[in-house]
C-alpha cells in the first residue's frame, strides 16, 4: 500500500473538518470541535485514523450538543439534542 498517498488523503480530510468545524452557527452560541485519533490503540495498522465530530453549546437557556459519524456527515442528517 502507498502510504504516502494515505496520508495525504488523510490530511486532506482534517483540512476540510477543521475547515468546515470553524464556521459559525447563525442562530446560537455552538462550537464545534473535530477530534483526530491518530495513535488508535488496538488497530490493525498503525495507519488507521479515527475522526469524531462535537457540536457544544447554548441555545438560548436549553444546552446543545451532538456527535456527527461519518454516516451523519455524508447524508448531511443528524440532530442536536
């Protein structure tokens, strides 16, 4: 396997996390974070990354928060609770 070419598709999606987790909510104060995994204990190959995605925050007086998996990510579906 080319790692070099891994890695760099590996970078290229923390970019765009990181890119896309920057930009603000309009409608309330929420953060979002991207976690990166890197050094997955138990892994079948040092080269396996794991990404979760935290929304935190207020909504008014109601605390917000949220995971998104990479599922949520590409039907563009998930909610706040």
């Amino acid at each position: 396997m080319d790692y070099t070419k891994l890695d760099h598709y590996r970078q290229v999606i923390e970019t765009i996390l990181s890119e896309y987790a920057s930009l603000p909510y309009s409608y309330a104060n929420i953060q979002s974070e991207v976690v990166f995994d890197r050094s997955r204990v138990g892994a079948a190959s040092l080269k396996e990354t794991r990404y979760l995605w935290m929304d935190i925050g207020w909504d008014g007086e109601c605390l917000r928060h949220a995971t998104r998996s990479p599922h949520s990510w590409l039907s563009g579906s998930y909610s706040l609770n």
